[in-house]
C-alpha cells in the first residue's frame, strides 16, 4: 500500500471516484479551490475537474436536500459537511429522507448519497465542533455508517461509498487526517477481512491465545494500539483488537470468533459512554455468546458532558490510554 496519509487518501480515493464515473460530484461549504474544504480534502480538485464541484450555501439541510434529489435523478452527490456536528441541521433530510426513500418506493428509487463528516474532538475546538454524533445515526434503518481507520485503505473505502446505492454516512476522525495510513506493524499482525468495508484485526499474542479482544473503531484505534503495546511491554498482556469500518449496521462475526477465543470483551469508542456504540456490541455479545464470557466486559467511552474547549478538561473528558488500560488490566489481572 502506497505511504498515505488518511486525509491524502481519502483525496485520493475522491479523485479517483470523480475520474472514473462522470455521475460523481462533490457538494459543500467552501470545497472549490483556492479553499479546499475545511480539512483541505478537496484542494485542486475543483481545477482538475471544472464544474464537479459544487460551493453551496450556509445551509446544511438544504444542501442535503438538493443531494436527495440530484441522487434520485441518476448522480452520486458526495456532501462534504464542514464539521460532523453540523448534522443536526439536515438530520430531517438524513432520517426522514434519503433513509427512507428506498424503502417507500419499495426498491424502485435508489439514494446513493455520501456525507462526509469530519468527527471528534482533541483538537480544543469546543463542544460544538468537536463532538462524536454518529451515534445519533445508528438507529435509523436505510443509512450505512462507515469510519475509516490508519489500518483501512480509506481511499479504497471512499470509493466504496460513492459506489453504494444506499446513502452513505462516512466518519472521519479528525486526528486521523495526519496519520499514516498502514496495513504493517511492528508491534502487531494485521489482517482485514474481505471489501467493500473490511474489519481490521490486529494481533500481538504471537500464535498464542490472546487475553482480551478489544473492539473500537475510526480514531480510537490508535489509542487503543498504543494502549495495548504498553500493557504488552510491562504486563506481557496480549490481545485482540477488531475494528470494522462498517460501524452500521454491523456485522458481529468477526467479534464473535475473537470472543470465543479470548473470553474478555473491552468496548472503546470516543462518543459518550451512555446509549453508545460500545453498549450495542456488549448487548449483542451478552445474548449470542454469553456462556463463552469469562468476566463482565467492559466499556471505555467519553463521558456523558458537553466537550470542553480547554484541552486539559477535553483531555479529562475524552478517553485516553489510561482509560483503556484501566478497563483492560481490570478483566485480565482479576
């Protein structure tokens, strides 16, 4: 795999999409050139591509609302939101729209919309630019949820998106913009599972069984990594660690092989703790394969407070490495 950074690719993986299929066209506040988009994703593309790119107004409910109906009419609009907490002013678009449509014209309409939306906090941009609202997402039927990792080839998983004919919410981890993107490492074996939207598992017990599999996704699996390389390095904790990038719906076959093997579930996600992510897989867990559960497993989540801008409270706030070794060594060192 080229040497990537995750912004880079996911670029790339925008390009790529807009060269090969004339149907493509990307939509957002500010994406054309000299700007580029808020994260600079989308630099240079509006001069390669002329007339592709669309700037739209400060309105993000109308600007999903246009994407419905050019999707409707054969285009595959990619709407880039400018922060992810910016969500909230289209959701009626989101959950009573382009979710819906499909569904209402029993398959006879197709809404392959992607929404790009950059998400998470670390940055000390504040509670309303810096929030993890993909949660508010994962109860709607007809909407796909997909969050690349440094592990995904997020340019490969972009395109995937823009190819779906089910509306895509794409989430991107905003400290991931900057890390290299690999499928190697020294401290772990990798493996991904087959596309369009493959789970990353990343083993570092060495043919052995290993203590605990840890579940998380997007921009908290590097934490959890290095969380990881520590206990491995002062404890000789091993572990599993299963992200998908296919967060809704999920598919917990993946999950349940490493549960079966280790007998210890730890949930890390960067949203907060209550009605999360994590409480999901822990329940799905619980039902179809509780008798295989060694211990109470674990979650590792942001607390339940409005983010703050000062870094050392949003510091406080987020979950870090020592949550995740925390949660960790509680089911293992028991």
């Amino acid at each position: 795999m080229e040497k990537l950074t995750v912004g880079k690719a996911i670029r790339a993986g925008l390009k790529r999409s807009l060269e090969s299929d004339p149907s493509v066209i990307l939509m957002g506040e500010d994406i054309r050139d000299p700007y580029g988009g808020a994260f600079r994703l989308t630099s240079k593309l509006s001069m390669t591509f002329p007339g592709r790119l669309v700037n739209t107004p400060i309105s993000e409910a109308a600007t999903v609302g246009l994407a419905a109906g050019l999707a409707l009419r054969g285009l595959k609009p990619v709407v880039e939101m400018m922060f992810g907490d910016f969500m909230t002013l289209a959701a009626d678009q989101i959950v009573n729209h382009i979710a819906k449509f499909r569904w209402m014209y029993n398959g006879a309409v197709a809404v392959p919309v992607v929404i790009r939306a950059p998400m998470g906090g670390r940055r000390g941009y504040g509670p309303t630019h810096s929030q993890s609202l993909e949660g508010m997402f994962f109860n709607i039927p007809g909407l796909r949820l997909v969050a690349p990792s440094h592990r995904h080839d997020a340019a490969a998983l972009i395109e995937a998106a823009i190819g779906d004919p089910n509306p895509v919410i794409f989430i991107e981890g905003k400290l991931l913009y900057a890390l290299e993107m690999s499928s190697a490492s020294s401290d772990f074996d990798i493996a991904l599972t087959r596309p369009p939207y493959p789970t990353a598992v990343l083993n570092n017990a060495a043919g052995e069984t290993p203590d605990v599999t840890v579940v998380t996704y997007g921009a908290m699996l590097p934490i959890v990594e290095q969380a990881m390389v520590q206990m491995f390095e002062q404890d000789e904790i091993t572990c599993e660690i299963v992200a998908p990038s296919e967060i809704a719906p999920l598919d917990m076959t993946v999950i349940g092989k490493s549960v079966a093997r280790t007998g210890r579930l730890v949930v890390a996600e960067e949203g907060a703790r209550s009605w999360g992510w994590g409480s999901e897989v822990i329940a799905r867990a619980a039902e179809r394969w509780g008798d295989k559960l060694r211990a109470k497993p674990a979650r590792v989540a942001g607390r339940d407070v409005p983010l703050p801008t000062a870094r050392p409270l949003e510091d406080h706030v987020l979950p870090g490495e020592a949550d995740v070794r925390k949660a960790v060594e509680a089911l293992v060192l028991q």
